[in-house]
C-alpha cells in the first residue's frame, strides 16, 4: 500500500500542528514586554488563515448532504 503525502487527511493534521504552534508563539508573544503588536496581528492573521483553509478542507471531505 503506497502512502499519499498530499492526501486531505495528512494536510489538516499539517494544519493543525501549524494553528497550534501558532497559538503558542501568540501566547508567548503577549506575555513580553514590549509587545510587538504586528507581529502579534501578522501571526494572528496567518492563524485565522489556517483554520479558514481546514474549514475548506474539512467541507471538502464531508459534502454538504443536503445537496
């Protein structure tokens, strides 16, 4: 059975680490001093990328059944 690398699955799970990982670097972030605002929003803004992208691809994977 070969493996697909660029299957939907593996890519929310790549997802999914990255919004974590993002979560922690925001966190971080907010607790120094001074705390760089852009780069906050920057990080903030990619994070919301991420989890619009895994909506996508979630609904991808599920279709809408009414349809």
């Amino acid at each position: 059975m070969q493996i697909n690398h660029h299957s939907p699955d593996r890519r929310l799970i790549e997802l999914a680490i990255e919004h974590a990982d993002l979560d922690n670097l925001i966190d971080r972030a907010s607790g120094t001093s001074p705390v760089d605002e852009i780069m906050i929003r920057r990080l903030k803004k990619r994070r919301l990328l991420l989890k619009d992208e895994m909506a996508r691809i979630r609904g991808s994977l599920s279709p809408d059944e009414s349809a």
